[in-house]
C-alpha cells in the first residue's frame, strides 16, 4: 500500500459534496458530542451563576434507579444507545467512501502489510503510553484547577455497589473511548479533510485543534480546568492520528485504548477507592 492510499482530497469539492458533508457532520454531532456540548456549556453558566465553581461537585456515572436490576438495565441501555452515532458515523463513512469504515479509521485490530498480533501490540503499546502521559497531565491540570478555584470536585463514580458495578463503569469506559475518538478524532478529521481543511503548512492544525475545542467543550460543566485540560488532551492525540494519516496509516485505535484506560482508571480509582484517593475533594 502506499503512503498516501488513506488520504482523503485536499481540494475543494463541489457545492453538492460540501452541503452532504456538513449535513453529515451536524447529524453526527447533533445527536452525540455536539449536543453534550451545548449541554455543558448550559451547566456551565448554571454553575457560574450559583456559586463559586470550587465550591461545587459534579458527579458522574450515577444510579439511574433505586431498584437494583432496573438500574443496571438502563446502565446497559445508556450505554449501548450512546454507541449508535459512532454507527451512524461508520455508515457514513462507508456510503461515502465506499470504503471498509474500520480500516480507513484505523479501528480494528489490523494495520496494513502487518499481523494481527503486530497490530494488537501496537495499539495496545502506544494507547498505554499515550494513558500514561495523558493521565500524568490530568492529575496536573485537576490540581491546580481545584487550587485555583475554576474547576468543580469531581466524583467520578456515583453508582451503588452491587455485583455488577465494576463492570459496568469498564463498559462506560469503553463507551467515552469508542464514542469519543471514532468522532471526534476519526469521523471529524475525514470529513474537514474533504471539506477542503487542512491546505498549506499550517493547515493541519485548523483541523486539530477544531477537534481539540471540541473535545475540551462538552467537558465544560466539569469547570474551566477540565476544558483546558481536554483541549491540551485533544491537540496531542489529534496530532498523533494525523501523523498517521500523513503516513497512509491513520490510527484511531491506540486513541480508543488510551481514553478507555484513563477513564477506567478513574471510574473504577474512584470506586474502589472512593475519597481516599483524593478526587473528590
């Protein structure tokens, strides 16, 4: 396969084709990211307008009944019903393309002229590396957030114990890594590729750091430092995905594995852990 087999046109198409691609990118983002978005920045301002934002907590990841069995039922359904707009972006990927929408992402568990096992090992490896460093950040970003009084206490774990807990926030976990990069890293950088972004030397980061104020903006009910954090968050792995898009590789899957381990990693922390961990204060 050569370099540039996986690169999307960097002309500017034909009115017809730009009209599709934004209706596509709103559909998307209307019924996932960019409707959690606009959320956050609602609870933001509701937030303001209480009282200071280092005096308030946001929880996540909550009881949805106080019956046992009917919680975990709807756990379960919120969560499989979250990963039907990363279908929808998959499908169309694939009715515009024509294309295997897991390959052109990089979402599977093959890389091209390599073993599955070759695969795993790189996508395993380079996620835990991009955990490592991320989730070193976010510890940083949190604190000093907290210090400085513009980001809420966050208790990253509500649920009740029961049997089922634990797996339960490794499935939301999964959830956040799928739902997160297949869209925002993947389906948006395939779709403003076409559209004509990323020209010109600079080009590139109009369409990193779009996807990065994406991403730091449905976390704004968290409080300013969550946003400025998942910005930063969002700028380095938009800018390794792209790397491997220049290379006719693009990877969204060690993305996938990285934000799926950060998110366990605080989940299930927090609910084993609890406050001894010190989140939540």
């Amino acid at each position: 396969m050569s370099r540039t087999a996986n690169l999307e046109p960097l002309h500017a198409p034909a009115r017809a084709e730009r009209v599709r691609l934004w209706v596509e990118i709103a559909l998307v983002l209307g019924l996932s990211l960019g409707k959690s978005a606009v959320y956050s920045v609602v609870s933001l301002l509701d937030k303001l307008t209480r009282a200071p934002l280092g005096e308030q907590t946001t929880s996540m990841n909550g009881s949805l009944s106080r019956r046992p069995g009917f919680d975990l039922t709807y756990q379960l359904l919120d969560v499989s019903f979250a990963l039907v707009p990363v279908a929808l972006a998959l499908y169309l990927l694939f009715a515009l393309t024509g294309r295997n929408p897991f390959a052109l992402l990089g979402f599977g568990v093959r890389r091209p002229n390599r073993s599955a096992g070759a695969s795993i090992g790189f996508d395993v490896g380079t996620g835990f590396a991009l955990f490592l460093a991320m989730g070193v950040g976010t510890l940083g970003v949190y604190s000093a957030g907290r210090a400085l009084g513009v980001t809420t206490a966050i208790v990253p774990a509500n649920l009740d114990e029961h049997w089922w807990t634990i797996p339960v926030l490794l499935l939301s976990a999964i959830r956040h890594g799928v739902l997160e990069e297949v869209i925002v890293v993947g389906f948006l950088f395939h779709h403003l590729r076409r559209l004509g972004w990323g020209r010109g030397a600079w080009g590139p980061w109009s369409i990193i750091l779009a996807s990065a104020l994406l991403r730091g903006s449905y976390h704004l009910y968290q409080g300013i430092g969550p946003f400025l954090g998942n910005v930063a968050m969002g700028i380095v792995f938009g800018w390794f995905y792209r790397r491997g898009v220049e290379r006719g590789q693009p990877r969204v899957m060690p993305l996938v594995v990285a934000h799926t381990l950060l998110d366990a990693a605080g989940f299930v922390g927090y609910a084993l852990l609890g406050s001894a961990i010190g989140i939540g204060t």
